[in-house]
C-alpha cells in the first residue's frame, strides 16, 4: 500500500542547507533524497525521545523487576509467534 506524501515548509539555516546538500550531493544522492533524509531523522529523533522517556520512567525500577518484566514479554511474543507457525491440526 503506498502512503501518501504530505508537504512541509521548513526553514533552516544557509549552512545547513548546504552543508546537508553537499553530503547529500556526495552520496550520489537521487530526486527525493532530501525528503527521506528528513523523514529517517525525525523517526530517529522519535525512536530518541522516546527510548529517554522510558529509562527517565523507569529510573526507579529494581532492575531485576525490570528484567523479569522484560523477559516475561519475550517469552510471551516467542510463544505467539511459535503458535502461529504450527500447522493447524484437524
């Protein structure tokens, strides 16, 4: 399924500009490249933020309560995804 584009207007500096031209310049990059440059940083920026907001919540856990947690949600999508690949039996 194909997404579709929403436009943004952005301001940044002149040197931004060309410095982030000039890298992209030098990748070889192709149309669309400054487009997905910005999207791949603001989803990094997002994955960031929110990896800090869960150690900042989590900075008063017993660690070893937060391994068990942890763990106990592995375990449970192993078993999900195990049950999924077994055949259906009749």
């Amino acid at each position: 399924m194909e997404q579709q584009a929403v436009r943004w207007n952005v301001k940044v500096s002149k040197k931004t500009d060309l410095t982030l031209r000039n890298f992209l310049g030098a990748e070889g990059a192709k149309k669309g490249a400054l487009s997905k440059f910005i999207e791949d940083a603001v989803r990094w920026r997002m994955f960031h933020r929110t990896i800090q907001d869960i150690k900042q919540r989590n900075a008063d856990t017993d660690p070893e309560e937060l391994q068990a947690i942890v763990d106990g949600a592995v375990r449970e999508v192993r078993a999900e995804r195990a049950a999924k690949r077994q055949p259906k039996k009749l």
